[in-house]
C-alpha cells in the first residue's frame, strides 16, 4: 500500500514530463536520448525522493536532476559541451548594444514579425551553449531567474546577463539571416 | 529614464522580473520613444514565439514508461 506522501510526490514529478521531454529534446537534440534522459532523470529523483519537500518546487528539482545527469553523461563519455561563446560573439553583442543604444533598432526592419519554426529552432541551435540554456529555461519554459540559478548552479546576476546578451544574440541571428532571405543584404 | 536603462528593464519585464515599482516609468519610457517600443515589441514577438513553437509533448510511450518506473518503484 503506497502512502499518501509517496502518491502526491508521483502526480508532482510526473506533471513536469511535458515540459522535462522539451529539455531533454533541447539538450540531446534527439527523441531517443531525450527519452533516455527522462527515464535516468526519473530514477535520480526516485532515488533523492526524500530530499523533495512536496508541494514545493518539483519543476526546478527536476530541471537540476536532469541536467546534472545529462553533464555526468557528458563526462562518462568524455564529449565536450559544445559551441562556448568566442571572442567574435562577445564583441558582435557589445557592438549590437551599441548600436541600439547610439541609434535604436531600425523600425523598417519587419522581417522579425514572420519568424517560421525553423527560423526559431536554427537561432537557438545557434546561440552559444552558456546563453541557449539561460534563454530556453527562462524564454521557452517559463522559469524564473531564481530557480534558472539553482538549475545552472550560477549566480542570479549572471543567469539575467545571459538573458539580456543572449536575447540580443538571437535577435541579431534572426535579423541577419531574414535580411538575407528577403534579399536585403 | 534613458534609453539604455529602459533596455536593460525592458528584458527583466518581459522576463517577469521588473520589480513593480519600475514598471510604471518603464512603460512611460516606451509610450514616448518610438526606437524602444519597436525593440519592445520585436523582443516581446521573438520570445512569444520561441515559447509557442518550442513546446514538446512527450510521446506515449514514454508517458507510459515513466507512470510504470514510479508506480512500480
């Protein structure tokens, strides 16, 4: 006979599956490893069951599970976490700001009001790795800079900075790449 | 307020962060400063529709895999 606890601790954990299976998709960039991720991620936090306090913050218990699994992964494998940002995209966004700030966004660019899917999915693809997690976990599911930190394990004031930098980053990814399209540039 | 610091509001407010007592002034920054309610509402656009073409929904039979691990745990 399962205890009280332990059914509201299962409807918890498996009410995030949704948003944990974009997560994954996000950071194995395929269903079959996502879906592994899901499982390895379960079994961690059955395993840590007792150090959840119901009706607390199951969503960013979970998003640290699995990202910690998913680095831990990394490690047996020896990959390296892919696309750190170089110099080039640090002064591209300085410049950016710049710009914004000397002259403001130019009104006559409209092309941002049709973004396709697949101008979204290759714009993230893009962003270096220390800025996509930041944006996904804040602009795709919704978490606030508080618990972006305790998922990251950085402090607040750097999760909002890569939030601030990376949103420039896109913007300037899908401006470039739509002016192009439209035969602007 | 000036431009640069309506920018740096501006992402904490579509965030969910701008803390209520800056809400206001921001606000009344961008109602006056055409440059800044363009790149309000093109930064606005770009995370609306990251967050509606980025939901994934997980498929079945992994639902049932996961509702098997825990109810069998």
């Amino acid at each position: 006979m399962k205890s009280k606890r332990r059914k509201s601790f299962e409807k918890e954990v498996l009410s995030h599956l949704d948003r944990l299976y974009g997560y994954a998709m996000h950071l194995c960039k395929n269903s079959e490893d996502a879906s592994d991720l899901i499982q390895d991620t379960y079994l961690n936090a059955l395993k840590s069951e007792k150090q959840y306090s119901l009706g607390t913050n199951a969503g960013a218990w979970l998003f640290t599970i699995m990202r910690n699994t998913f680095l831990n992964e990394i490690r047996r494998n020896e990959r390296k976490p892919i696309g750190m940002a170089g110099e080039w995209i640090e002064q591209m966004v300085r410049e950016d700001v710049s710009e914004l700030h000397k002259h403001g966004p130019d009104p006559s660019v409209k092309c941002l009001d049709n973004l396709l899917k697949e101008d979204i999915t290759r714009a993230i693809a893009n962003l270096p790795e220390e800025f996509k997690d930041s944006i996904v976990l804040c602009d795709v599911q919704g978490f606030s800079y508080t618990d972006i930190a305790s998922i990251l394990d950085i402090p607040i004031g750097t999760v909002r900075s890569r939030i601030h930098r990376g949103r420039l980053i896109l913007r300037h990814l899908l401006s470039d790449w739509k002016n192009v399209a439209m035969g602007e540039s | 307020m000036t431009c640069e610091d309506a920018h740096l509001h501006m992402h904490d407010y579509i965030s969910g962060e701008l803390a209520p007592e800056h809400r206001e002034n921001l606000m009344d920054h961008i109602d006056g400063c055409p440059d800044c309610r363009e790149f309000f509402r093109q930064t606005e656009h770009i995370q609306q529709t990251m967050r509606d073409y980025m939901q994934y929904k997980a498929p079945f039979e992994l639902q049932n895999t996961i509702s098997s691990l825990l109810t069998n745990a």
